[in-house]
C-alpha cells in the first residue's frame, strides 16, 4: 500500500444495539476519488466522523482504518487527532457552524496553516493567497454572517485545505449552491485530486457525483447496497434502490397537488405586499427596488446565483430583516402563522436539548397534539422515536424533514422555505415535498421558496422571482 492511499476495514457505528452505518470495506487510491451517496439517514455522514475520530461520545465505532502504512483503531477517538490539517481534513456539511461567528475570515482561515501562531503574518498572507484562489479575497475582512451559502463553502474549503492535507473528506459540499458555484465546487474538488490529494465525498447531488467520477457506493440502511464505477453505477445501476435513486428528479414528478398550483384566486387579499423594498449592507446593495404580493394558495420561488440576496428578500417579506427603503404590509396574518424552515436546520433547534421537547414547545403554543406530530413524521419517512435525539444525533437531512413537521404543526398560511431539501437524497426529497405540498395545497397555505434547482421550482411553484448580480428582480410565471 503506498502512503498516499486509504483503507477501512469493517467500520460499524452503533447507537446502543442499532447499527447506524456497517461498512464492510472500501478504498481510495490516488487518482481515484470515492464518492457515496444513497437516502438520509443511512449512515453516510456517521461513517465519514467515523473515520475523522469527531463522531459524539453517545455513539460507539469499531473498526480498523489504514492511512499509508499507518494502521488505526476506529475506537480510539483522539488516534488521529495529530493528523487533523496536516493529513486528514474535513469539510464539514454545515459550513454556517465550522466557522467562528466571532473572527473575520481571514483570521480563522490562517489559524490552519502549517505553525500558526497568534499575529503569524506569513499565515495570514498565506490564507488571503488561498482565498484569492478561490475568488474570495474581498470576503477576507468579513465575518461569516455575511458570506452567501457558497462562499461559506469555499471559506471552509480554504480553512480545510490550507494545512495541507492530502486526504479530504467532504460531506454534502453542494447543498444549497447555485450551478455555477457547483461547477467550481467540483472544480476545486477535482484539482485536489489531480494534485495528487485523496478524496471521500458524500453527497446527495448526482450531477457532483457525475464529475468527480472514480468509484461510487450506494448507501441504504446503514449499509452498502451498491458500489462500482461512478460510469456504471449512475447511468445502468444493478438494484432496483438506486434505479428508484436516478429516477426521482423533480422533472418527472407527477402528484395531485402538481395540478393545482395556479388554483388561488388573483383578486384575494394578498398575505404579504411588498412595494419598492430596497436592502443594502454597508456600500453593497442586497436587492434594489422589488415588489411583489403574495396571495393564499400561491407558490412563489426565489431563483437566482448564490450570493444575490434570495434568503435576505424572503426575511424582509416575513420581517426577519428590516429593509432600507419601501413598505412590507400583511394582510389577515395571525400570531404563529408564517413559518420559516432554514437552510440550516441546525440554526433553529436548541442544541443541547431534545428534540421531544423543542416540538412540545410549539405543540403547546399551537394547540398540537401528538397524532398529528406522528403522522406528519410518518409522511416524511420518520418515527416518532427519532424525537428523543439530540438535534447532533440525527442526519442533516432527519433534522431537515423534522423542521418541516415542526412548521406545519401551527397550520401556517404561508411558508418561508429557503432550501429545505437541499440535504435530502432524491427519493427522499421526492417523498418529503410530496407530504408538504399536500399540506400546503389542502390548506390552502402559500409558499415562498427558495431553491437553485430550477426544475425543482417548476414542478413546485407557478411564480418566480429571479434575482440577478444587477441586484434587480424579475418576475415572472413559472414554466
């Protein structure tokens, strides 16, 4: 085995009796990146802190790892701690919390950088070089607040990278990004790997999958269900799970609820008017002059590159966010009754605290009872059990689908959603917004959506707004 190789053997993460992820084997050579994908929940990102030795403390692991020549035993937690940023980095899947509210990007990215020490000039200079690189050396003096969800993604891919490690571990890299910045995601991917670098990438993007190639496993159920190159397991897979995988874009959807989306009635009192909104930070302009009145029972979508102020506009509808100049006006809009499902679930759960008890609080206050938490668990593929974890116990895409439950349970009359499924697999997605669109269409409750998947917005929505980088707003039917 060359140094510059990775190998596990038999990684099994448990909690309690119950196996999270059991993966027999696998390998990664140079040249070779290993990419796995498959439904949330099946164990995928367990495995990556599996290996990284950051799994927390309430979940067991055993198994052996070989990096090189080197040897290690999965149990022991802190074995690998001296390679972190040196050998092994990770890229974690919600850049939003991996970086310090408190310091300015530059300063956190030079925190990586081979002997750092505090006012290390060379690694300052180093971490703006990095940032250059990667488009981002105005974001240097910045704090991460302000950074759009892929340009968080590159800040922390600089942070991961700059200590030099060959061997990079990425989980869900491509949430929540537009095209274009996926296309220089899988870029930068792609340069690591032919610079030499390992790469182990988890993601539920497809396409990403598509252009790192190399091999790809299937995971279902903690377990590999599917694994071979990436050219022949995407285009002619063997199993039936990942045939149903390929098949679940939302260009070939075809629901009840699909049928209806033009149903509200245009002359209905609107929810939310906004007229002439203008919204700027510091010298830069978020959006300019927009207007746009949303009715009961329509389906609105906020389209455009990451960066152009989509997840700001719909904060401002719900006054989330002042705005510097017009009007923001609602109609009959009761406490409770407009709701917002985050990019980053992780945001709106209190982090030490059961789940259980964050949904009982807003069972309470709405007049909720456990009936119906049940059964919009079970429309969203979960059990009511999954509520007695912690929100660090569960996947990114279980706590997506338990924010989801969590909104409907007040019976909002419009929805913020901003990248709500941006963590779920494609099958799971499918289901997901099948169960809150049926929600949404029987109550006749509004939806503001914002997505980077343009046939997402076309088969969900039947208005759009496209924001451009002129920080101006088109609107228009959806097609």
């Amino acid at each position: 085995m060359t140094d510059n190789s990775l190998a596990v053997h038999r990684a099994v993460v448990r909690h309690g009796a119950t196996p999270l992820a059991d993966v027999a084997d696998l390998r990664i050579d140079t040249g070779r990146p290993l990419t796995i994908v498959g439904e949330s929940g099946s164990g995928k990102s367990l495995l990556a802190h599996a290996l990284m030795g950051t799994l927390p403390p309430e979940l067991a692991v055993e198994g052996s790892m070989t990096i090189g020549s080197t040897r290690f035993d999965l149990a022991d937690r802190s074995g690998r701690r001296h390679l972190w940023g040196r050998r092994l980095a990770m890229l974690p899947q919600e850049p939003a919390l991996a970086l310090d509210p408190t310091m300015l990007v530059r300063g956190q990215v030079a925190e990586g950088a081979p002997g750092w020490r505090p006012g290390d000039v060379a690694a300052l200079r180093l971490a703006h070089e990095k940032l250059d690189h990667l488009g981002l050396a105005h974001a240097g003096s910045a704090y991460p607040h302000t950074l759009s969800g892929g340009m968080a993604q590159r800040v922390a891919y600089a942070a991961a990278t700059i200590g030099g490690a060959r061997l990079l571990i990425v989980d869900e890299p491509s949430k929540g990004l537009d095209p274009g910045s996926l296309d220089r995601l899988a870029d930068l991917l792609a340069a690591h790997v032919a610079d030499g670098g390992l790469l182990l990438t988890i993601t539920h993007d497809l396409r990403l999958a598509r252009r790192l190639g190399g091999d790809v496993l299937v995971m279902r159920d903690a377990s590999v269900v599917e694994a071979g190159p990436a050219e022949r397991v995407l285009t002619t897979p063997s199993t039936d799970y990942t045939k149903r995988l390929l098949a679940a874009e939302p260009s070939r959807w075809s629901f009840p609820w699909m049928a209806n989306a033009a149903a509200a009635d245009p002359t209905a009192e609107p929810l939310v008017a906004a007229h002439g909104i203008t919204k700027s930070y510091g010298d830069t302009a978020v959006f300019q002059d927009v207007s746009l009145e949303i009715r009961p029972g329509e389906r609105w979508a906020l389209t455009g590159p990451s960066g152009v102020g989509k997840t700001t506009l719909g904060n401002a509808l719900l006054r989330l966010t002042s705005v510097d100049r017009g009007t923001v006006g609602y109609g009959d809009v009761t406490r409770g009754r407009l709701q917002k499902l985050y990019q980053d679930p992780a945001l709106s759960f209190p982090g030490r605290v059961p789940l259980e008890r964050a949904m009982r609080d807003v069972m309470r206050r709405h007049g909720a009872d456990e009936a119906r938490v049940r059964s919009l668990l079970g429309e969203v593929g979960l059990p009511l059990e999954i509520l007695s974890r912690r929100p660090d116990q569960v996947s990114g895409g279980e706590l997506q689908r338990i924010a989801i439950v969590r909104a409907m349970l007040p019976r909002p009359v419009l929805i913020f959603a901003d990248e709500a499924t941006s963590r779920l697999d494609l099958l799971t997605q499918e289901t997901t917004m099948d169960s809150l669109m049926t929600e949404v269409a029987g109550s006749g409750c509004a939806l503001l959506l914002v997505t980077h998947d343009p046939d997402l917005a076309t088969a969900v929505t039947d208005h759009q707004v496209r924001l451009g980088q002129d920080r101006s707003a088109l609107l228009e039917p959806a097609v």
